[in-house]
C-alpha cells in the first residue's frame, strides 16, 4: 500500500482530465490547429503546469556550453557497461532478465553510428537507487539500474537488463506509472542530449497515467512501446524486447523535455 499524500485527487478525476484534454486536442485540429508531439501545459500531470516552458527560448553559443559542460568519452565504454545484470560481483540482480535491441536512425530510416546510448530504471521492485526515492519497495545490492552503450555500424544497439516494477509518484491518489526505462541518447557534443522513455507491451497502467498521455496522439505513444521478439529471446536465459528509435522526421520517437524523474 502506498502512502499518499492527504487531499490528492481520486485517479477517476484524473482520467476524466486525460479523456477531455485528449478530445480538446482533437478539436483544436479540426479547427486548423498544428499537430504537436506533445502537450508541455499538460494539467493531469500537475507538476508540469509549474514546470514546461512559458516564455520562447534564448540562443546561446553551444560552444560556451560546451566550455563548461561534462564531457562523455566514447571510447571509454566498456562492454560490460551495457549489461546491467553482470555489473555486481556479489551476484545477479532479481527479476525477469531481457535483452533489449534496436538500432538508431534517422528521418531516411538511415542508422546513426557510434551513438552514445545511455538507459536508467528502477529495479524489479520498482524502486530507483537514490535518496529521493524512499517508498518501501527494495532495494536491490546487486543492481544499480544504468548502462550505456555505442551503436554499432548498423545502428544497433544492444541491453541486458531485468524488467522494471512499476511504481507510486504522488501525482494523485493511487498514482503509479507503469514499468519504463529512461533512454539517453547523445550527438558530438552534450548540447546533443535528447531523452525519452520506452513501455512495454500491454500495460494496464497506460490509459491511468499522465506522463504517457501527455502525448496526444496514439500513434506517437505507440513508438514509445518495445515489441516481444521471440528470435530475440534466449531460451531459458532471457526474454527479447525489440525497440528502434528514430531521430527525427514524421516518424521521430517522441523525446521528454530534460528534468523529468519519472
């Protein structure tokens, strides 16, 4: 059982928003709106009404930013940093173990090589490792839940990990999002970051949750979500989820402004 806050709203009150700003959204096209990835002023989602963008962007010199911004090595990967089961010499984490692949493209449905891929999640229990996360789910000793990885020639990229435990995030009475991973992605340069999540298939949590739905075409949620790939999966060693990402284009994958935790 999750404690929430007092005086959160009932998840029907929230789900009613969903419907709604989802119909307005098809309204708004048919009037002769512009189509948009995303909903940033999004109110199911609460904090995002206090947190998207108000006021146009400001250009900057990428390069001064990049004078004062970390730098990520590419050549420093290991191989073992893209297992995240193996990364622990006290032993393997718990949960259902899967591999997950894709490759990396771009609008032409070319692949974009040597691509630093980064991923973080919670563990089987649905519970990140760091302070602010303290719901009573456990923690796991022998998984930290991040990796990162290159694409090869071909685009690809390759994970090893273990399934995320959905978990509570306070947004309403009885919030939970359902099991992700965040992806990171990086050009030349961390000016170059773009962020977005991936689902997995059949969720029961995704018509509950805000974050998903702030999307407002079903079609762009879809891209969010990996496919089983049974030739993908090893027997008796790992299930296969398949999940290609494309950069940009009218089949871009929808990418999260930068500072979402959830």
């Amino acid at each position: 059982m999750t404690a929430n806050g007092p005086g959160l709203e009932p998840q029907d009150k929230i789900t009613a928003e969903i419907v709604s700003r989802h119909q307005q959204y098809q309204d708004d096209l048919a009037a002769g709106a512009r189509r948009t990835g995303t909903l940033l002023d999004f109110a199911p989602y609460r904090s995002s009404v206090l947190r998207h963008p108000t006021k146009d962007p400001r250009l900057v010199d990428p390069e001064t930013i990049e004078l004062v911004s970390p730098a990520y090595g590419h050549w420093e990967v290991a191989p073992i940093e893209s297992d995240l089961t193996a990364q622990h010499v006290g032993g393997e984490p718990q949960g259902q173990r899967m591999v997950i692949e894709g490759r990396v493209l771009d609008s032409a449905g070319q692949p974009i090589r040597h691509q630093l891929v980064e991923i973080w999640q919670a563990n089987a229990g649905g519970r990140y490792i760091h302070q602010r996360d303290q719901h009573p789910a456990p923690l796991d000793p022998n998984f930290t839940g991040a990796g990162r990885t290159l694409t090869d020639e071909n685009g690809v990229y390759r994970f090893t990990t273990i399934k995320p435990g959905a978990y509570p995030w306070k947004n309403h009475l009885n919030a939970w999002r359902p099991a992700h991973i965040h992806f990171s992605l990086f050009g030349n340069a961390v000016t170059q970051r773009l962020v977005t999540q991936m689902y997995f298939p059949d969720d029961p949590l995704f018509a509950l949750d805000p974050i998903y739905n702030s999307i407002p075409e079903q079609r762009d949620r879809d891209r969010l979500v990996a496919a089983y790939d049974h030739d993908l999966t090893s027997p008796e060693w790992a299930l296969g989820f398949r999940w290609d990402i494309v950069l940009s284009g009218p089949q871009a994958t929808w990418f999260e402004p930068e500072g979402d935790e959830h």
